[in-house]
C-alpha cells in the first residue's frame, strides 16, 4: 500500500526585515535620549550649587517686595549668591536668607554694605559691596542688615529740592541780582583796562590816578640816579681817610715817631736816677765819715742842685711828650673829631 | 411638543456618544498603562511592535524635525533677544527665550508633529482593522490585542515623543547660547544661573509630565477613535478626522492645565 506522498513543506519566501539594524537603530535613539536627560539633569542640579558648599547669610530687610526666592546677589555685577528663603521674623522684620557658594564667600567682609535696588523698570537687585578687601572675612550664618535704595520713594524728595534749587536760580539770574551786578561790574573794570594804562586804570579808576602813578616812578628813577652819585662821592671819602689815617705821615706814622721819642726820653730819666744813684752813695759815705762831710758840705750842696735841676728837666720833657701824644692821639675821649 | 422629542433624542444621543468615546478613551488609558507596567506583558513580539513604532515615529522623521525645529527656534530667539535688547532687557532675553521655548513650544509643536504623521496612520489603521474585523477574529482566536497591538503602539509614541522633544530641546539650548552670548564658552557661568533659575524640580517634573501625557495623547486617542469605528468603510475618514480634532482639543488642553499650574 503506497502511502500518500508526503506533500512538500511550503516553501516560504525568506522576507527580509522591513527595517535594516532596527534594534540597533532604536537602541542608539534611546540611549541617546536618555543620555541627554541624564546629562541635563546634572547641569541643572551643577547649576543649582548642588554639588558645592554654601555659607549661610541673613539680610533684614523692611518688606519683601520685590524679592523672590532664586534672586541671585550681585558683587560688582557678578552674581555671588542667591536667596534661599523668605520668612518673616517675630518683629515684622523680613529675614531674607542668602546662600553664598563658598569660593565666592571671600568678597564678603565683615564691613561689607547690603543694598536692595528697586529700579523702575526690571526687578529689584540685591548688592553687596566690599569697601576694604583687606578686611576680616564675613562668618557663617551672619545677620545683616539690607539697606533700601528705592528710586521710587526717593522722587518727591528730589522733585522737593530741585525746587528749591531752581528757585535759586531763578533768583540768580534775574535782571537786579547779586550776580548780574557783579558782572557789571566785573564788564566796567575790564573796559577801563582796555585803555591807554591798562591793569593800573583797571585798579585805580580812571588815567588821572594811573598818570600819577606814573610820574611818581619817573621820580623815583631819579632819585635812584642821584643816589649812585652820592655812594660815589663816600667811596672817594673813604679813599681819603685811609691815606690819612693809615698811609705814610699819617696819624699811625707819627704816633710810632712819638713812641721812640719817649723811649729816647725813658733813657735819659734812667741815666739821671743812675746818677742818683751815685749821689746816695756818696751821702753814705760822707754819714760815715761826719767830719768829712761838714767839710764837703758846700760841695754836696752845689751837686744837689745840679741833681735838682737835671731831675726837673726830665720830668718836663715827660709831661711835654705826654702832651703831645694826648694832641696827636685821635681818639682820645676829651678829642672831638671833626669830619674832613 | 412633538417636534423637541426628537430633537432631544438626537441630541442626547450625540451628547452620549461623545461621553462614551471619551469614556472609553479615558478606559484605554488606564488598562494601556496598567500593561504597560506589567513585565510579563512583554516579549519579542510586542518589543518589535514598540521598536517599529519608534522607528516610523521617531527615527523617520528625526532629521527634518530637528532641522525644522533649530530653524523655528533660532528665529523665534533672535526675535526675543532683539526686542529685549530695544528696550534694554537682555539680561531676561535668555531667560524669556528658553522658558517659551524648551518648555512650551517645543514640546507642542512635537507632539502635533507627531499626531499629524503617526496618529493619523494609527487611527486609520485601527479603524480599517475594525471595520474588516480583523480585531474581533484576533480577540475570538484568543489574542489579547491590546497587549499585543495597541499598548506597543502607545508606548513607542510616548518614547517617541520624548526622544524627539529631548533631542530639539537639547540644540535650542545650544542655539539660545549662541544667539545670546555668542560662539565663545566664557559665559557658561552666566547661563548656568539662568538654566539655574529655571529649571527647577517642579517644572523639570511638569515638563516631563507634559511631555508624557502628550505622547499618552497622541496615541491613545487615535487607538480609541478607531475602536469606536461603526463597521461600514465610509466610516473610517470620519473617525481620522474625529480622532484629530479631539487630538488637538486635547492637546490644546494639556498646555492649557500646564501654564495655568504653572504661572497661575
């Protein structure tokens, strides 16, 4: 018995993939997505300051408009921080707390200034500003106070005082004020140098008074003439006076003449005293020998006499020379000078 | 009184209608993402559903929507950085740009990208299949194709939707530096603290939420609609065309919920 033919396996047709690599394709596609999210995800969480320390800082401020959390704080225009927290304090206050990354924390000082600057159009800043870098850091966790720039509240004031100001103004620069008087003035004295005189016109008021000015330099310029004559003549005086007083046969020179007169006269005063001299011992002997002396006693009396007489002819010549000298002598305090 | 009879009856019946689509709408969702998080929902199968839905969703278009995407961008952050310039606000230039931008516009004009190309297709075909009965023959032969058909389909639109939000994302905040600060790295500082200011944990939830809820939208609607196809062939452009004004009007409103959670 024949079995039936075994019929032939159909032959399918091998249908190639609709799409080539399409795992692979799909596989690329997904890690690629998820690549990106993840990675976004980081930088947002890097952007955020998830991954760096921050140090904490307290600003009191009035109110809390115009802040919001997220607001960054600005140092020299550079964003140093930003605000983590609003709350209000138990007097009302706002505390408004900042987290400061800490490679940014060192342009924070102990003196350092919180400003919040309300603008008015943008939002409002906060700003730290730094005066001494030199300082003290600022510590964690510090409580300051954030002082208020606001434009706005500040325009009445300044709408108030520019009217002031302007009120002055317009006082200055009407026709009978203080300024426009001076500059009259100050347009007159500018004329008057115009003229023939000049700055001394200007000063003075008018030519008559600078004329005489004038003339009483001419005179002056003169009289200086006259006095270069003068010095000239007391040069000459004085020329004369040292011929006189120190040249040859003048007060000098003769006075030295005098002095060897008295020394010659000192001699002749000392030969007499010699002979006194002689004459004493003479007495002496004639003491010794009475007897002798009663015989020579005529004979003695005859030498005294001579003795006598050439004694007193020495003290004349003395008392002349010293007259003498007193005439000559120039200076002498009864001897009055009379100019040559 | 008898011409408002059935003038109320067609109304209640529309009004019904309408509450039933978005019933069941609402009822694919939550069974979707109940599959989706159950593990042994998945195997080869559904995975090669899900890769090519990312494939035709993503991949395909991934090169034009990013170039499309670079372009809108730049122009709309030159056209801020100028303004803001005029009148002496650059410092809020960058700022205004990648807050309009990256959490905005972006991913809305993703996902109407998205919903313009692939939820059309998916409503189109899940409405042919139940108009041909292809899903009750599948249920009868004891296929669950919500796990097998329609949860992969949902799933790769929301990673699609995703990759291509992160990948333009991700250039226009390339581009916002450029535009601002210029070709130069020395004011990534000044951009971190922008980016720091903000993205934080909220909105960077918010946006993922919104991304995923757009991506939830884009597939699940046009899923929806097709199911709820009458069985005559006539019926298939109106349920494409249903499914996408519903799709806008939802899409529309999650924006919506978003700016108004956001900066109300």
């Amino acid at each position: 018995m024949e079995r039936p033919p075994v019929p032939e396996p159909v032959k399918r047709p091998i249908v190639p993939p609709l799409v080539k690599n399409l795992e692979l394709k799909i596989g690329l596609l997904l890690s690629f997505t998820l690549l990106l999210i993840a990675a976004f995800a980081l930088y947002v969480l890097h952007a955020r300051g998830a991954f760096e320390d921050t140090r904490s800082l307290v600003l009191i401020a009035e109110n809390a408009e115009g802040i919001n959390v997220g607001m960054p704080m600005t140092f020299s225009g550079f964003p140093i921080g930003k605000v983590k927290r609003l709350d209000l304090g138990a007097k009302g206050e706002v505390r408004i707390e900042m987290a400061i990354p800490e490679r940014d924390a060192r342009w924070l000082k102990q003196t350092s200034v919180f400003l919040l600057e309300k603008n008015l159009l943008g939002a409002a800043k906060i700003k730290a500003y730094s005066t001494d870098l030199g300082d003290a850091p600022l510590p964690d966790g510090e409580t300051r106070a954030l002082l208020t720039g606001d434009i706005a509240q500040e325009i009445p004031l300044l709408v108030e005082r520019m009217k002031g100001i302007l009120t002055n103004v317009q006082a200055m620069t009407a026709g009978e004020s203080a300024i426009n008087r001076t500059l009259g003035s100050v347009a007159t004295v500018a004329d008057r140098m115009a003229g023939e005189y000049g700055i001394l016109e200007g000063v003075l008021g008018g030519p008559e008074q600078a004329m005489q000015v004038v003339g009483v330099l001419q005179k002056t310029n003169s009289l200086l003439a006259h006095l270069d004559g003068v010095s000239l003549k007391v040069d000459g005086i004085l020329a004369k006076t040292d011929s006189q007083v120190f040249g040859p046969d003048g007060v000098m020179d003769q006075t030295r003449q005098s002095v060897a007169k008295v020394n010659a006269i000192l001699g002749d005063a000392r030969d007499s005293l010699r002979k006194v001299d002689v004459i004493l011992a003479n007495a002496q002997t004639a003491s010794a020998d009475v007897t002798r002396i009663t015989g020579n006693v005529s004979a003695a009396t005859a030498d005294m006499a001579r003795l006598r007489a050439d004694v007193d002819d020495s003290l004349r010549k003395i008392n002349h020379l010293i007259n003498e000298i007193n005439r000559k002598w120039p200076f002498a305090r009864d001897v009055e000078i009379r100019t040559p | 009184m008898a011409f408002l009879t059935p003038f109320l009856t067609r109304r209640g019946a529309g009004l019904l209608g309408t509450w039933r689509i978005w019933r069941d709408t609402g009822r694919l969702a939550g069974r979707t993402l109940v599959t989706a998080c159950t593990p042994s929902a998945y195997n080869r199968a559904t995975r090669d559903v899900v890769m090519k839905q990312i494939y035709f969703t993503a991949w395909q278009i991934l090169p034009t929507f990013t170039l499309f995407a670079a372009l809108l961008a730049y122009v709309l952050i030159q056209i801020v950085v100028t303004t803001a310039a005029n009148y002496g606000l650059s410092e809020f230039a960058l700022e205004v740009s990648v807050r309009m931008l990256v959490l905005e516009i972006l991913p809305l004009l993703t996902a109407l990208f998205v919903a313009l190309r692939s939820s059309s297709a998916i409503n189109t075909e899940v409405a042919l299949m139940k108009i041909h009965g292809e899903i009750e023959a599948l249920e009868d032969a004891g296929v669950d194709t919500l796990r097998l058909e329609l949860m992969p389909r949902v799933i790769g639109g929301v990673v699609s939707v995703l990759a291509l939000v992160t990948v333009s994302s991700a250039l226009t905040l390339v581009l916002a530096y450029v535009a601002v600060y210029g070709p130069q790295l020395w004011s990534l500082p000044d951009f971190s603290r922008v980016m720091a200011k903000v993205f934080d944990a909220q909105i960077m939830l918010g946006l993922l939420l919104k991304t995923l809820a757009f991506g939830l939208a884009v597939t699940v609607i046009p899923v929806a609609e097709g199911l709820a196809t009458p069985r005559k062939l006539f019926m298939a452009p109106v349920s494409v065309l249903r499914g996408m004004v519903r799709l806008f009007f939802v899409l529309m409103l999650i924006e919506m919920l978003s700016l108004a959670y956001k900066y109300i």
